[in-house]
C-alpha cells in the first residue's frame, strides 16, 4: 500500500479510486493488442486501457482502479476519457 501512496504522491494527476462497480465491460481486437473500454456505476466517462490477452469480463465486479483524465479525438470530436494506469479485482 506504500508503494501507491509513493506513486500517487510523485504523480498529482493520478486518481486512485476504490470497490467501483462495473457496468460494463468491452473488449476488441487493434493490431497486436486488446483495448479494454470499462463504464463504472455513477460515472459517465469510459476507462479505458490496454493488455496483450483477453482477460475474463469484468461486468458486475468490484475494481480498483489508478487513472487519470484525458481527451480522446474521433471524427474531429473531443470525448473525455480516463486513461487506466492499474486495475485490480476488489
């Protein structure tokens, strides 16, 4: 737990939040990755992130979740997202 505290600490933009319901799940396939879309109870923004292997859905767990703000362009549109640094099952 020390080690988040450190990271958090170095990192002022980073939020760590914790035991957020997901109500939504998404994974798709781009190149050489899986990019993960993730919506959470009581927030409209999606998370989203990266791994190199579909992993189980997460629908309906509790995660914890290390991210920060970001602004993704599609179509000339800016959307707010949260770019995921670290997720774990609660």
């Amino acid at each position: 737990m020390a080690s988040i505290k450190k990271f958090l600490a170095n990192n002022e933009q980073l939020v760590h939040s914790k035991m957020q319901k997901v109500e939504s799940h998404v994974q798709r396939q781009v190149g050489n990755w899986i990019h993960n879309t993730v919506l959470l109870e009581g927030h409209e923004v999606p998370f989203k992130y990266k791994r190199q292997k579909k992993y189980r859905s997460l629908k309906g767990a509790r995660v914890d979740l290390i991210y920060y703000p970001s602004v993704e362009l599609v179509a000339a549109m800016e959307f707010e997202i949260m770019k995921v640094i670290k997720i774990n099952i609660s």
